[in-house]
C-alpha cells in the first residue's frame, strides 16, 4: 500500500542548486552519525550510476518530512545543524525541479516523490512524498538513492566542498567555541563552518573557523539561511574562538598579520582590537618582543637597533593596540613590554664604562689635558665636582631615546663625559661647561634642541677661549 504525504510544495527554491540539496541529504546523514555514534555515512555511485548516501543510524521516518521542531537537535545544537524538516522537503523540491529520481529506503517504509492534486484541490498540484511499505524492515539506518542526467561527480564534489569533512582544512586550534582552520588551499577563500557545515565565505579573514557552540542569533540566522550566513551572525564566535586559543602557529600569524596594517593588507580579525590585544599578551608571555608603533621605529632607530643587538624581537603594532598596552599584563602575569618600558629596564640595567685617562689614544689626551683650562674658563673648578670621568657607555637622556653626552651625578659629585665627546675640543668643552652648568644651578635639561645649542655655544666660546690662551 502506497500513502501520499503532501509537502506542501508548489512552487520551488529557484536560487538552489542539486549540491544545495545534496548538501540536506549529507547534512541529516551527519547529524545522524553525531546523535547515534554509529559509522560513517557513506557517498557512492553504483554500477548503474544511481548515487548513493547513505547512514547506519535510527532511519527517517515520514513526520521528519513535517516542518516541526526536532527536540533532539534542540537538546544538543553542538552536534548537529539541523533543527527543521524545511531543508529536507526544499532538498526533494530542488531534486524534483531538476528531473532526478529519488527513493529513500529506511526501515520504517520507502520513499519516493511525484507530483499529486492537493487535497481537495484538484486544480492545484503539489509535490508529495509517495510512502510504501519497507522492502527490508531489518535495514540500519537511512539510504537515498539518486539518479537523472543533471547529477553527476561535480555535482557530488561541490556538495561535498561544502562539508569540513571532507574539505581537508587543518585544525590549528581547539576551544570550547570552536576551532581555527588552515584552509587545504591558500588560495581559497577563507570559510565558515558551523558543526562542520559551511555556511559562509570572507574575502579578508586570516583563518577559516568551525564553530561548535553556536549563539542563539546564530542559529536564527541558520534557520533562514545555510550558505550566504551574514557576518553579523557569526562575529562573536569567531571573536570568542581567537580569545580561547594559544596555539603558536595561530598567534605569530595573528602577530604577523597586525603588522600588515602600515601596508593596508591587514586582515578582519586583527582590526578588532580585543583579537589583536590577545594576540600580543600571548606573545608577550612566550618571547622576548618589544611592542611600537611605526613611528617610534622612526624616532627611536638606534635604541631600536640596541634592542635587537640585545636579542628582542621588534613588533610593531597600530596606534590603537600601542595606546592600550601600559597597565596591561600578558597571559602569564607579567607586564606588557612596550618601548618605554623597556627603556626604564634599560637605565635600570645601566652600568657604565669608564676609561682610564691613561688608555686614550695621543689625539684623545691633548683633549683631555685642556680640562683644567676648560674650568678656569668658567671661574675655576668648583669643590662640588670631585671627578670628571669618561665612559664608553652612557645612560639614555630624560624622556629620550638617545644617549647622553653627559650628565651630572649630584650624589657623586661626578661630571661624566662621553667617550666620543674627545674627538674635538669644542665638543669636549662644551659638554664639560654644560654638565658644569647642571651642578652649579642644580637646573634639569629642558629640552634636546636647546640643550644641544647651548652646548655648542659654550663649546666654541671655550676654545677659542682655550686657544687664544695658549697662544
């Protein structure tokens, strides 16, 4: 005995194609497989070129044919994506539209499709689904046979694309939201799973995601939609799915990535700033980097340069992620290294070198030797400066990134000059009453230009103080 079950269907889904319903029939196969733990559903094609898919779970039954609520889906939304008969019913619609033959063969009856009059409504035909006694009551599971003309291997391989698994993209990371994918192929666009069900596509993600834990906006926006999913369905998760992970492949690309932004070829995820902000705690805790925008790269080359001689890595960071990083810690605990931060570790660290007066070369001594003139040019030593040194290294100037020439020790009583300030009398003198300057006034450097202008000036006043002395 035949019984017909009307669909309700007259008209059809224009815009689906066969891999749009082949795409219900693997779906249901899966989410069979996840709520049974049973094997793997299978896709062939037979001898005859019918194709095959076919699962080993519980079998449908003709009220699955019913847009109704399935409460079992409810119960576990990570499992499966499914929760309505609508994507089954458009899949036969859409097999009908395009002139393939269709038997479901379940325990619990067979089923084919055809065109009947509406119930009474002769003049309107509808699809129906055609149900007869099962031909093997003691089969497991559900299989569906196709065949027509229109469907064949590309058909069945688009079907399949849409699937992560069988798309063969790579699982970077795992957390309880979901997973970072790889893409197989680079060049593809990246992809957007839900349960393993592609649901969208982006042009600019850095990733494909599988999402596992999805929102309830979410699945309102699968119930009206499986392939063209808007991103404002799926934002938070793809957000929350990068906050959870810690994997180092993801990190350096998300890192690597935030520095594409000076070329304009930044990706989505690290434009938002809580993605981006993660991403540099993780590397934070993990390595030795120092934190900068592009234009501290510029103002700080050659403290920059110390910084890598030193063996830090340097990265750099859009003005937005850089404003956020003092006060913040890593996922470890520690503070975020940003380049004044590691400037104050720096000058912590400091230590100077000194030189021997004795160890200067004969072009450095006859600098050297005019100090006593240099401070008589000036009304004599003062008794507050005890020593004069000479170092090769110095301490970074207040709020700059270069070092100082020379600096007054107040609690030492020491004028310390740098090395390199001996290669001219000008230069050396200059410094020399400059420094003096700072002990006798007890007054702080005010700013880089005007302190290297009144160094240079008092430099010159020097020698040709000094030189017209001599002569």
């Amino acid at each position: 005995m035949t019984r017909e079950f009307d669909l309700n269907i007259e008209r059809v889904l224009e815009n689906w194609t066969l891999a749009h319903a082949l795409r219900e029939v693997i779906a249901n196969a899966l989410d069979e497989q996840a709520l049974t733990t049973t094997r793997e559903p299978e896709i062939f094609q037979d001898a005859e070129g019918r194709w095959h898919v076919r699962d080993w779970g519980r079998g449908i039954r003709y009220e699955h044919l019913t847009q109704n609520e399935n409460q079992e889906k409810l119960a576990h939304p990570g499992k499966v994506v499914g929760k309505f008969g609508v994507g089954l019913k458009d899949a036969l619609a859409t097999f009908d539209r395009h002139n393939i033959a269709v038997t479901i063969k379940t325990p619990h009856g067979d089923i084919t499709t055809g065109k009947q009059a509406k119930h009474g409504f002769a003049d309107i035909q509808t699809l129906h689904a055609l149900i007869s006694d099962a031909d093997d009551p003691g089969r497991t599971g559900t299989e569906f046979i196709l065949h027509g003309a229109a469907l064949g291997e590309e058909q069945i391989k688009e079907a399949k694309a849409l699937f992560l698994r069988y798309a063969g993209d790579q699982e970077l990371d795992a957390t309880p939201f979901g997973s970072v994918l790889q893409p197989k192929d680079r060049q593809t666009r990246a992809r957007i799973y839900v349960n393993g069900l592609r649901v969208a596509e982006e042009d600019n993600f850095l990733f494909s995601y599988n999402i596992t834990s999805p929102t309830a906006a979410l699945r309102r926006a699968l119930n009206r939609e499986r392939s063209n999913v808007g991103r404002a369905a799926y934002t938070d998760r793809v957000k929350a799915i990068l906050l959870a992970c810690d994997a180092d492949q993801v990190i350096d690309a998300l890192i690597a990535d935030l520095q594409n932004y000076q070329r304009g070829s930044q990706r989505d995820e690290t434009q938002w700033l809580d993605v981006g902000l993660h991403a540099c705690k993780q590397l934070n805790a993990r390595s030795e980097v120092i934190f900068l925008t592009a234009f501290e790269l510029v103002i700080a080359a050659d403290f920059v340069q110390r910084a890598r001689d030193d063996g830090y890595e340097i990265i750099v960071v859009p003005e937005t992620i850089r404003a956020k990083l003092p006060g913040l810690r890593d996922a470890l605990g520690n503070p975020m290294r940003d380049l004044e931060r590691y400037r104050g570790e720096w000058q912590d660290s400091f230590r100077f070198t000194f030189v021997d007066p004795a160890d200067l070369s004969d072009a450095e001594c006859r600098v050297w030797d005019e100090l006593p003139a240099i401070f008589n040019a000036r009304g004599g030593r003062p008794h507050r400066v005890r020593d004069v040194l000479i170092s090769e290294t110095m301490r970074l100037m207040q709020g700059r990134y270069q070092e100082a020439v020379g600096l007054w020790e107040e609690a030492e009583g020491q004028i310390i000059i740098k090395r390199a300030q001996l290669s001219s009398l000008a230069a050396f003198a200059g410094t020399v009453l400059h420094e003096l300057s700072h002990a006798l006034s007890h007054a702080p450097d005010i700013s880089l230009e005007f302190e290297q202008a009144l160094t240079e000036e008092i430099g010159r006043i020097a020698a040709r103080h000094i030189e017209g002395t001599r002569y």
